[in-house]
C-alpha cells in the first residue's frame, strides 16, 4: 500500500469542465466520450492523459503520486443476470458474497472482457464510471469518502479524471455501500 499522501486532485476540481471542443486532439475516442458525460453533468476537472498505462490502481497511484485508496477502480460484475458496476478502492478487494449479500441479490460474478465491452464500451484497465451506452446499477463503496479527492480511469488505460465522492454518487446514481468484509 502506498502511504505517499493522496496528490491534490481538489485544485484540479476547480473551475469548470471542458467544452468537447477544448480537449487535446490526441485523447481517445472512449476518453472523449466520459469528457462530454463530465461536462454535461457540470462536473469540474480535466482528463489527464498518463504516459504510461495504469490498468491497476497501484499502477495509478503510482503515476499520479496519490495513496492506492484514492484510485476509484471501476468493475464490471454480473448480479441476478445484469451487469453491475462496483466503485471500489484500490486499496482492497470487493467481496462478492459481501455483496450480495449486503445488497439481497443472488450471487455476483466477475463479468467477462467481452461483457465489460459489451455494457461500458470500454476495455478491462480503463472503465469510467460514466460514458457508457446505458445507465448502469452501481455501488459506490463507502471506503473512498476517507479520501477528499479521487482519481478514475476515463475510458482508457491512459486516461484519469479527477473526482471528489459526492460527485461519483452524483454522476453515477450509485449506491454507497461498503464492497469488502471486515
């Protein structure tokens, strides 16, 4: 675990977001795509394009000098035959039955790459919590409020946003629970 204080994501969270028609002519098509759910939801901040990838959240951390429990991943499951979209901390693991049970479903499942695809338009390594081409069930769990500012994949392995908690629940509709057992 990293113990490097989290980087400063709230001064990036200041002003507002960019127009489309201000972003870099370089950010993937899929990064374009989370930019314009961004600003339409009135959320500040930039993507941020890393140089290398950060298919982990130890990977993220790593690049933005920020503690691994401030990397918002995004994971795609499987819970009474719809996707289901965890927000977790990087700094520990979902539990499934955890869940499931917290949440009163039936079991939950890793969903497969192509079904990650299929519901996010995005590939494993890069999942937004927005863009996608239908509204996902999501939870958002509670152990990233700890952090005062977030980072996300935007759609790509080399792309993040920055993001503040209330402002994932806000973009997301998202259930705020806790995903791991203590």
């Amino acid at each position: 675990m990293n113990a490097t204080p989290p980087a400063a994501p709230p001064a990036a969270l200041s002003g507002t977001a960019p127009a489309p028609a201000d972003l870099p002519a370089d950010l993937p098509e899929r990064s374009r795509t989370v930019a314009e759910a961004l600003a339409a939801a009135g959320v500040p901040g930039r993507i941020r394009v890393l140089p290398d990838s950060a298919r982990t959240a130890a990977e993220a951390a790593a690049a933005l000098g920020c503690a691994v429990g401030a990397i918002a991943n995004s994971l795609v499951f499987v819970c009474d035959g719809a996707p289901l979209l965890v927000l977790t901390s990087g700094a520990h693991r979902v539990d499934t039955a955890f869940l499931a049970a917290r949440l009163g479903t039936g079991p939950i499942t890793r969903a497969s790459a192509q079904q990650v695809r299929d519901h996010t338009g995005q590939a494993i390594g890069g999942v937004a919590p927005v863009g996608h081409p239908a509204p996902l069930r999501t939870v958002v769990d509670t152990a990233l409020a700890a952090h005062p500012g977030l980072w996300a994949a935007a759609g790509h392995p080399h792309t993040v946003f920055p993001v503040t908690y209330d402002d994932l629940l806000r973009l997301t509709g998202g259930e705020p629970a806790p995903v791991a057992g203590g």
